[in-house]
C-alpha cells in the first residue's frame, strides 16, 4: 500500500517502464513523481528529464492549459473509495489541469476556476520541476488508489503498469492501493 505522508516525508513514484510494464526503448526517459500532504493540501512534484526538442505551449508557466494533452507531461491519478477520481496534469513547461471524473472517462469537473498554487524551475542541465497544490477541499476525501504517468512523443510511461492491449490510462480499478497518512 502508498502512504502519502506528512512534510517532511514524501511519496516518492519512479515513472520509466512502459505503460504495459515493459522496458522503455529509451532509458534517459525516466521521471519521478512526489506526493506530500503539507498544511495547504496535497503537494505533486514531477521531476523530468532533459528533453532535447520537446514541445513548449506558447504560455507562461503556472497557466492552466485546455489542451495539454498535445505537450509532454506527468499525470497523476487518485481515486476515491466511491471510484470517483481526480486527474492531475503537470506540463514540461509548468503548465496544468486538473479534472475530476465520476468514473472513467465521464468528465464530472473541470475546476477552470480554481487557482492552484505552481512553482516551475528549469535546471542548467534541462531537467524541469514543477510542483502543484490541490487544496484539501477538492482533494478525494476517502482516497483508494494512485497512478502516474509520464506521456512524452509516442511513449506513455507508468509507475504501475495498465492491462489490456492498449494504453488507456482510465483504469481506476487497476491502480495501486493508496491512503492517506493519518
């Protein structure tokens, strides 16, 4: 089971197999997610490597982005005991969104106008941290499950791998165990 603990201590996810479970083709390929509670909520951190040549959305870091699916990026899934579940997406560039959904795929919440707290820093040797703050308020109160993902060109990699013969990162179901530390 993933417990998420209390600052100081984080969760730490490695995010560099294939969604399927498998060896990516590209080992440089490799982020890392981080997950705390702190007093203002739940602090998500993706760490990703140098990417040479990736896409960069034409707005300033910290900016909610509609069509961030277009972008590289982390993805960060936590699932409710009643299969509720909350979507994270952190971009390269320091851009997110995040959506709440009542079961896969059935979009339920888009939170347009919730402002998150963000932070972006770009590292001389290319790697990019960005950091997200989901209040407690909007955050699964009976928290169940948790993915991660990293999507960047045509490789969509997992923490956890997903079944089926296709990626579909709408598995709620098959996620890891997870709760919040009390």
């Amino acid at each position: 089971m993933l417990i998420i603990p209390k600052t100081p201590k984080f969760l730490g996810l490695s995010v560099g197999r294939l969604w399927n479970g498998k060896c990516s083709p590209d080992s440089r390929l490799l982020a890392f997610v981080e997950i705390q509670q702190t007093d203002e909520g739940i602090l998500i951190r993706s760490t990703t490597p140098p990417l040479p040549g990736y896409k960069n959305p034409e707005v300033l870091p910290g900016t909610r982005l509609e069509n961030i699916d277009a972008f590289e990026k982390i993805c960060v899934f936590f699932v409710e005991e009643s299969g509720q579940y909350l979507e994270v997406k952190l971009g390269i560039g320091g851009q997110y969104l995040v959506l709440g959904f009542d079961k896969p795929l059935e979009e339920v919440a888009n939170f347009s106008d919730s402002n998150f707290k963000t932070s972006h820093q770009v590292f001389k040797d290319g790697r990019t941290v960005n950091d997200l703050v989901i209040p407690f308020e909007l955050f699964p109160t009976n928290l169940r499950a948790l993915n991660a993902f990293f999507t960047v060109g045509n490789q969509i990699l997992a923490y956890h791998p997903l079944v089926g013969p296709e990626p579909n990162l709408h598995q709620p179901e098959s996620f890891p165990f997870a709760k919040l530390e009390e």
